[in-house]
C-alpha cells in the first residue's frame, strides 16, 4: 500500500468510522506456552483475537475493552510445539485472520532436539525490489519448510526508523511471514535516530514487544534493547550495538554474562548490528561501535561457547572460518580450521561442546545497496549481492545457507558438535555438493593466528577473489591460497575508537 494510498484509507475509515487494520497481524514473543499477537488499526477499538487449533473453529478468546491503535494481546496456556490459528479485531467482527495464513506455531520446550530454520535477514529496509526479491526467493526456496523463527539484523526501516517507515519498509512487506512466524529484532542505527534505547522509547519500541522479564527463557534483561530467548535446543542471545552502553561493565554486558552462565542449551547464537568483524561497506578496523562490541562483547561470548554470530550494518554477505581468540588487546585469531565448512567440501566444521569456536557472519544485505571494501582476511567468504541467510539446526549439527535474491546458493557451512554425524541437506535447498561457489578455495593451516583488524598484510600475492561483482577488489592483505602457511608480515595500527 503506498503512502497516497494509506492516507486515503485513513479519511475513508475516520469519515465512516470503520475499523482499518493500518498494520497486518503480527507475532511476538514466541514461547512454548505463550505468544502476543499485535496489529493496529484505525481509529482506535477494543482488542480482540479468537484463536483455536482450526481455522474453522476459533473457539478461544482474549479481549481488551479499552480502545487502541496499537493492539497487543498475549495468548497463554497454549501447548508447547503446536500451531494455534488465529483472527484480530473486535467483538463484532474480525478485521484480519480465520484462515490458514494466520497462525502461529509455539516453541518447542527447550532443549528440544526437533529440526528449525531460522531466517536471518539484515539491512533490508528500502521498501524496494532488491528486498521484495530476497523476501521472495526465502519464500520460493523453502516450499512448506518455512523459517520457526525470523531474526532481523537491524537497519528495517531506512532512513530513520519513523512509524511510516516501518510500515512500508517493514510490516507491509514482510506482513506474509510475520503473520505466522515469530520476528526477533535487533536496533539498527538507522532505527536509533527515532527511537531510544535507554528511554525505551520510539516507534522501534512501541513497535515491538520484546521479552524484558526472561518471558521466553534466559535471564530478564530489564529491558528491550537486548534480551535472550530459547527456541529448542538453541539460545538465542540478541544485544544492542546501536543506543544501549557497549563497555565491558556496562549493564548490557554484565547481564550478558548472567545470561551466558545460565544457559545449556546445545546451541548459542548470538546478533547484534553493527559486526566485529568486516570489510563490507563498513570496516570494522575504523568504526566505534564494530571495534567496542568485538573488544567488548566477543571475549565474554566465545569464552561461554558460543557457536554463531551475526550482524549487519555492512551492505554485504562476508562469513568466516572457524575462529576463537578473535579479539582482544592485540586483535589475533586464531583459526580453528581453515577449509570451507562444507559437509561434502573439505568436511564440516567441529568443535566440542562448551568449547569456544564460532564462525561470524555479516548479512547486512538483505535489500540495501551492497558493496565490499575488501576482503577481511577471517573471511572465508564474501560477496556483494543482495541475499538471506537460512539457518538450519537439526541435534548437533548447524547448518548455514546464504540464499542469493536470485535464488543462487552462494555460500553454505556446517558447524557440527562433538561426534555429530554430518546431517542430510537442508530441505528446500541443493544439496551441499551442488553450491555454487565462485571464491576460489582459501587454505588455512588451524592454529594459525592472524592479526586480522588492520594489521595484517600478507607476503606474495592473493589467490582469492571476490565474488559477485565487489567493489574496489581485494585488499593486498587478503587472506590467499595457502597464504597463512607462507607466513604473514604484520604491521600494527592503532585502533582508535
Ligand atoms: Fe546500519
């Protein structure tokens, strides 16, 4: 709906004072047993959603008799794992729902071991075709294997996070998934120049409702800005680059610890904005918040195990080797295993359980304009095309998709834990051993350390290259063909935040 178009709505609904649903139906806090389901209508009206296990028969009911525009209802007792159909509006009739699309599934209990996807998309809010493609090639991808659960990397509603923005750059688009799937997000910068995260304040705030009490596992974080939560056997933990105090002791990182030691779950992932490490259309060696949050955040997180990470902020998909030690005074990593991560390539990656070792993924390109600066030397991969991620969690095995807006596979890994078999193809997708792959290998010796954030400049040549079109080539220093085992010069800058 454009903007023309919405206003017009609007007269019409305030001339006959009907009932106007101004943003689709979408679903928060996703727990075993509880859900919200939110929407906004115009002008304000009580809030009411029906809600049963068939779309026919909407025998359950919460209502709110006090009118609103922003409607919030939450939906408890529900039955871990199990879908619920649902419909919004008010005691007279429904505005949205009662049919198949309106549903949402609850989580598993966690440390349940049944398969999920998860849907990882950053950078996306244009409103405009490069996002449409990559929502649509999600979509096409998948079939009836839809994501259980949407993260959003920040950066939703371009240029400043305004209420209009979100819902034409956001809500309308993303409105098919939304209405059935659980959407975590994180606050983009350009989300901060309306909204406050140590206010809790703006349209990025009264949007959503996020967990601030452990509601959907974890340890309460006491706000929105950062919190935690469980979905199966994976804790998600999602901090706030952008408005919230990134130092060491700062209240964000000591609940992170809290929350870090309260958890067993098989899996930790974790997503903030702005990316520790990146060469995309920002540099992670020059920009304040991409040098506090890997000096800062990555220590306590690969110290806790920690198996994913991601972030967005920079307009490209750049993903790295297994790495721990990343950060710290002297900026080293160490690299676990230098192959791809491919099950039917050089062989997934492994790690033990609880021990630290974690691949960093930026997926910042998810609808905005994409470039690369060069090619981090911790980067396995990197590419500037407009894409998705899909995340794919069986048991022990974790798998990554980089899903191209064109459909291409481009990039796909596989972390598995302790003696984990290697797991079959995510559905949906090619398998392994058919992915495209246009970087040509890169070879890294484990062990090796490389002084990666703005250091490290390599001996002889490179042997890899950028894929898809990037922007300015790679760096001299960029990690090559056998480069790490021919040793590396280095040459140390400072870093000043
Ligand atoms: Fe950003």
């Amino acid at each position: 709906m454009s903007l023309s178009a919405l206003l017009g709505v609007i007269a019409l609904a305030g001339a006959a004072q009907a009932q106007v649903v101004t943003r689709k139906p979408y679903i928060q806090q996703g727990s075993p047993t509880s859900a919200v389901v939110a929407w906004r209508t115009l002008p304000a009206s009580e809030s009411v959603v029906r809600y049963g296990l068939d779309p026919g028969r909407l025998d359950q009911i919460v209502a709110a008799p006090e009118p609103v525009i922003h409607h919030e209802v939450r939906l408890q007792g529900l039955e871990p794992d199990t879908r619920y159909f649902y419909s919004v509006g008010t005691r007279q009739r429904a505005l949205a729902g009662g049919d198949t699309e309106h549903s949402l599934r609850t989580a598993p209990l966690p440390g349940a071991r049944r398969r999920l996807r998860i849907w990882a998309v950053g950078d996306s809010g244009t409103g405009g075709e490069a996002q449409r493609a990559v929502r649509d090639a999600m979509l096409s991808h998948v079939g009836d294997e839809k994501p259980d659960v949407f993260i959003h990397l920040g950066d939703m509603a371009y240029r400043s996070g305004e209420s209009l923005e979100f819902e034409f750059r956001f809500f309308d688009v993303y409105a098919p998934i939304l209405r059935n799937t659980v959407v975590w997000p994180t606050l983009g910068n350009h989300e901060g120049r309306s909204s406050s995260a140590s206010a809790q304040r703006g349209p990025y705030f009264d949007g959503f409702a996020l967990p601030t009490r452990g509601e959907c596992g974890g340890v309460a974080s006491g706000t929105e800005a950062y919190y935690s939560f469980d979905f199966g056997n994976v804790h998600f933990i999602v901090l706030d680059s952008t408005g919230s105090p990134r130092g060491p002791e700062g209240e964000m990182l000591r609940w992170l610890r809290r929350d870090l030691a309260g958890s067993s779950a098989d899996w930790m992932i974790a997503f903030w904005h702005h990316p520790p490490y990146s060469k995309g259309s920002h540099d992670s060696d020059r920009e304040r918040e991409l040098v506090e949050m890997r000096q800062s955040a990555t220590p306590i997180l690969e110290a806790a195990g920690v198996d994913l990470v991601l972030g967005g902020h920079s307009h490209a998909y750049e993903r790295s080797f297994l790495i721990r030690r990343a950060a710290g005074a002297r900026l080293e990593a160490e690299i676990l295993d230098g192959g791809d991560g491919r099950v039917e390539g050089d062989g997934a990656y492994r790690k033990a359980r609880g021990a630290s070792g974690a691949v960093y993924v930026v997926a910042g390109h998810g609808g905005a304009p994409v470039s690369l600066k060069g090619h981090h030397p911790l980067m396995r991969f990197v590419e500037a095309k407009n894409g998705s991620c899909l995340i794919d969690v069986e048991g022990d095995a974790l798998t990554l998709t980089n899903l191209r807006a064109d459909g291409q596979i481009t990039d796909r890994f596989t972390i598995l834990k302790g003696a984990a078999e290697a797991p079959r193809s995510p559905s949906g997708g090619d398998p392994p051993g058919e992915s495209a792959d246009p970087v040509a290998p890169v070879v890294v010796r484990p062990g090796a350390l490389i002084q990666a954030p703005g250091g490290a400049e390599a001996e002889g040549g490179c042997g890899c290259a950028l894929a898809g079109g990037a922007q300015g080539g790679a760096a001299p220093w960029a990690v090559g063909l056998g480069l790490a085992a021919v040793g590396w010069r280095r040459r140390r800058r400072a870093i000043r935040p």
